[in-house]
C-alpha cells in the first residue's frame, strides 16, 4: 500500500469516526448535558466539539491552502449545537477528497507553516498529516469517556470497526 493510499484511508475513518460520535452518541446528549463542564481539556463537550472543528480548520487550511490561520484554539466558533456539528461532519469529508488529489511526492517532503504564537515551523509532511487525525482521535475519546461518566453507552470508533464495515462493502 502507498503512503497516499493510507493517509486517504485514514481520512475515510477520521470523517466515519466523527459522524458516528456526532450521529448517533452524542446526539442522545440534552443541552445541560452538552454544554456541562465535565472535566475535559476544553471542559464541555460543545468546547470539545468546538475545539475539533477549530483545529481541523486550521490544519486543512496549512496542508491544502497552504496559509497559516490564527485561531486560538478555544475559539467557539459556533454557540449553537446544530451549526456546530454540521460544520465539523463538513469539515472531515474535506480530507479524503483533498488526499485523493494530492501529490504523492509531497507526502516525503516538509509542510511550513506559522504557530498562533508567530514562530514558524517546519516539520516533515507525512507525519504532521497523522497527526491531524491522531490529534482528533484523542479528543473524540475524551468524548467518549465524557459519555460514559454521564451514563450513556461509549461508541465503539476504533478504526478496525471502521475497516471491517468497508470490507463488507458497508459504510
């Protein structure tokens, strides 16, 4: 398999993971509920949910545009729980669409971008792009522990689920 043909996969599982999350668990979540300080990095699940989409942006826009947003990374971006999460489902089917015709060649080389703080930095693409989704996987398990604690079932997201549902031609 070609280092392309991973990261496109990974981006299919970070856009399936997402919707799972928003779809069908935390949509069980009344409006205390999403918006209570449970403990988490950005405490509720809307700062959480805010802070993915926050970050998504920012990172597709310095792989595919290749501008440096600044954004701090608490922004929220929408108060509102519908435009919130229809925003973020958006915002993770960019990531296959723009892998799919993405240079392969790239992926060896570096991305450049400017930090919040205005340092600039360049670091090597292919794991700069695993980190994207490794970034969103860790948050969307806060998320999910956030779900358990307050008595709801925790979706099953690891990516293997996610693998057998597309071997079986399910999506």
């Amino acid at each position: 398999m070609q280092l392309i043909d991973y990261f496109i996969r990974l981006a299919r599982y970070h856009a399936w993971a997402t919707e799972l999350l928003l779809g069908k668990s935390l949509a069980h979540l009344g409006d205390e509920q999403w918006h209570r300080d449970c403990g988490l990095y950005f405490g509720s699940v809307h700062r959480t949910v805010n802070h993915l989409l926050v970050t998504d942006n920012i990172w597709h826009a310095r792989f595919a545009q290749g501008v440096s947003p600044r954004m701090a990374l608490d922004t929220e971006l929408y108060h509102e729980r519908d435009p919130l999460v229809a925003a973020l489902r958006q915002a993770v089917q960019r990531w296959p669409r723009w892998l799919a015709g993405a240079d392969a060649e790239r992926l060896a080389g570096d991305l450049s971008y400017t930090r919040n703080n205005g340092e600039t930095v360049r670091i090597p693409f292919a794991p700069a792009l695993g980190h994207v989704f490794n970034h969103a996987t860790h948050h969307r398990g806060q998320l999910s522990a956030a779900l358990t604690s307050m008595g709801f079932p925790g979706p099953e997201l690891d990516w293997v689920y996610q693998l057998q549902q597309e071997a079986r031609g399910a999506t």
